[in-house]
C-alpha cells in the first residue's frame, strides 16, 4: 500500500453513497479535496454532493477504472463493497482500508472468528450452514439469535429463536444462507468505540459512546457512555488490539456488549459509524475528517469531546403519515444540531437523517434530547 501524502486538491474517491459518504464529502471538501462517489443509485445522499458521480454498479469495470485513473486514493462507507473492487482498484492507486480488513467485517463467521483468534470474547455461537449444525433444543444457546452471515444491517437477516424447531423455521426463511446461532445474552448496556488508525500505526479514539437500539435498529447515541471507567477503558483497549491484529488503516467501529463487568465483541465496522455521529457536533476533530485524514496521510486530528453529546437517529416512520416532520422544533433549540441525508423516499426504518444535543451538563443533554424527540414525533 502506498501511503505518501495526498495534497489537497486531489480528487478522493468514495465507495457508497449513503449518508456516511455524504458526510465524507463534507469533510473533504473542507479539507480542499474534490471526491469521486461510486454508487448504483441515481439519488443517492454522497452523490448528489460529489463532484463526481458515477452511478454505477460496485464492480463495473469501466466505472472502476475510471476512479483508479482519477483519484489519488480511496475509500469505502460500505462493508458490502465486494473485496474483489477493493484489490482491483488498490492495484493501480492508493486504497484505506485494505480490502482483507474489509473482507473480514463482510462476512459473521470470518468475524467472530478473527475476533476470537485474536483474543477478544465474543458471545458464545455456532456456525450454521446446514440444518444439521443447528443444536437441539437442550443446548446452551437457546434463546438465540439466527444472524445471516453476509448483507445483514440494522438488525435485517436476524430473527431471536427460542428452540430448535423455530431455528429450522428462521434458517428457511433466510433460504438456508450461511448463519452464526448466537446465544441471546442479557446486556446491561450497549457501547461502542470509533478509532482512527494510520499508515504508521498510530491510533486515536473517540470516547467510549452508549447505544439504544429499538427493534434492531441504533436509536440513540450517548457520549459519553454512563457505565464505569473500567468498562469505557476496556471497551477502548479491545478497540484497539483489533484495529492492530487487522493492522487497519482508516475509520473503524467496534460494537460491545456489556454484561456486568463483561464486555463481549459485538461486530466491527469499516467505516465510520452511526454511533459515531456525535462527533460531528461533539468532538473537536470528527469521525469523517479522520477518515479523510488518515486515507490522505495527515497526521490525525485530537478526539476530544468538548461537549456532553446525545444524538438521536430520525428514521422514515416518523413520516409515515406523510407529511414532513415540524424541522423549525429543532432549530427551535439552541444546542440541538439537525443533520439531514437529502434522501427522497422516507420508508419504513430507513435512516432519514439525526439530531445531535450538545451540553455542557449530560442530564440536560439527555432531556433536551427527550423533548426534541417528542416534538419531532420520532419513534412514539
Ligand atoms: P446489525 O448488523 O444489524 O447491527 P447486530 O449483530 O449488531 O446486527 O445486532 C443488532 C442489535 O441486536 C444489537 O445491537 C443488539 O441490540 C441486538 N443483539 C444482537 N445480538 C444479540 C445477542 N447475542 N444478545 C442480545 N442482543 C443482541
Ligand atoms: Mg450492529
């Protein structure tokens, strides 16, 4: 991997035009940087904002060679980027992450165990390719959850079992694909930690943030997370020895789940994170500048939290009724920032965009947070 210096203003290019890159653009652009966004969709919230869109599939060789030619390194918002796009284009110019660490992120049964052979717990679980591997009733891992090993997102491709019986029932509603069997644990919190990692090895990381998720998907987001120094500081060294046992370089997302003074590997992400949101508003540097940082070899910015930060995802139910959500309520709040995606069709569950509180005091953070959610009519 090359990792000389990209000066400002080269053309970037970006993997996926969700809101992740859209962010990505923003950032990029500050920094003086034009960027080139691959995405299928004629619509999309990054390309809209590129200077280049190309609306094209993730494997389309001519589209690829034109962003090899064109942009002076690369970068991905999106797991599912087959790693065979990632290689090709690293051939000819400058890719962050790597297409393995990627690769590793892509697929549930390459994760956990690249997690566990790295030395870092996990919940316990089973691999399932066939209905032969799925336990019987009297085992261990019941109640589970049946996840399917590739595409699952925002709790899509899961379903929590009970026995064997609505096992083999779930297995055939994902049509038999590969699955992990997890077992169901009791969490007493959900945290996760966003790092940056450079060429060099140097790693910064954001505060260790709390997570609510509702119905699978993230809800809300709470920098800094409310559990004991102990876990925030666990949570931040496990990050860290998997961004080096991956020897990653870029934005890397790592979920935990805290059960009493455990702190189990959820999954990683590579790429900023939805939990990672705060650090727009919160933080001096945020996590969108370290991605553009650490792909164009500058050194990285400070990770500091200069205010207590609650982000709130806003999710298409809330336009159900069809009617645009009352956005002058959020102005209306002084320290309530309001981050749009531009998507043009709100549905069900999908991320329209997010609200993030900054505070000087957690509590009032939270119940601003609380008024500003109801106001907006998001998830009641
Ligand atoms: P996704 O790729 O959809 O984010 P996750 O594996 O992170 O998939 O699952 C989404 C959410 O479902 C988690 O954040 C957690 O709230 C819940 N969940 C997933 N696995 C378990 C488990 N083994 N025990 C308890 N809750 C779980
Ligand atoms: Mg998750």
């Amino acid at each position: 991997m090359k990792s000389e210096l990209v000066a400002a203003p080269a053309m970037l290019g970006m993997l996926g035009g969700g809101q992740l890159g859209r962010f990505f653009v923003i950032a990029a652009h500050e920094m003086g940087y034009q960027v080139t966004v691959l995405d299928p969709s004629k619509d999309s919230p990054a390309g809209k904002i590129a200077d280049v869109h190309l609306c094209a599939a993730y494997d389309d060789a001519t589209a690829l060679a034109e962003m090899a030619k064109t942009c002076a390194a690369i970068t991905t918002e999106f797991e599912n980027v087959p790693a065979e796009t990632l290689e090709t284009l690293a051939e000819k110019t400058t890719v962050k992450p790597a297409a393995a660490s990627v690769a590793v992120a892509q697929h549930r049964v390459l994760e956990k165990n690249f997690i566990k052979e790295a030395g870092l717990p996990v919940a316990p679980f089973a691999v399932v390719k066939s209905e032969s591997d799925l336990p019987a009733d009297d085992s261990d891992l019941y109640p589970a959850i049946l996840k399917v090993a590739r595409f699952g997102y925002d709790g899509k491709g899961q379903a929590r079992v009970k026995n064997k019986a609505e096992a083999l029932a779930a297995f055939a509603d994902f049509k038999q694909s590969e699955c992990v069997l997890e077992k169901m644990m009791s969490l007493d919190l959900e945290v996760s930690v966003v790092l940056v990692r450079d060429a060099q090895g140097e790693v910064m990381s954001f505060p260790t943030v709390e997570n609510q998720h509702l119905n699978g998907i993230l809800d809300i987001s709470i920098a800094p997370a409310r559990c004991s120094d102990i876990v925030k500081a666990r949570a931040q060294g496990l990050a860290k020895k998997l961004a080096e046992a991956l020897d990653y370089v870029g934005v890397l997302a790592v979920e935990f789940f805290v059960v009493g003074q455990d702190i189990l590997v959820n999954e990683i992400a590579p790429r900023p994170h939805n939990s990672g949101h705060y650090t727009i508003d919160g933080c001096v540097t945020n996590q969108f500048e370290q991605q553009v940082r650490a792909l164009v070899g500058l050194p990285l910015g400070s990770t500091d939290l200069h205010s207590k930060s609650v982000m709130v995802n806003i999710l298409g139910d809330s336009w159900l009724d069809g009617a645009e959500p009352a956005w002058q309520k959020a102005f209306a709040h002084a320290n309530v920032k309001l981050h749009l995606y531009g998507k043009p069709e709100a549905r069900k569950g999908r991320k329209m965009g997010h609200f993030t509180v900054i505070d000087k005091d957690q509590k009032a953070a939270l119940n601003t947070a609380l008024i500003t959610r109801g106001e907006l009519n998001i998830g009641l």
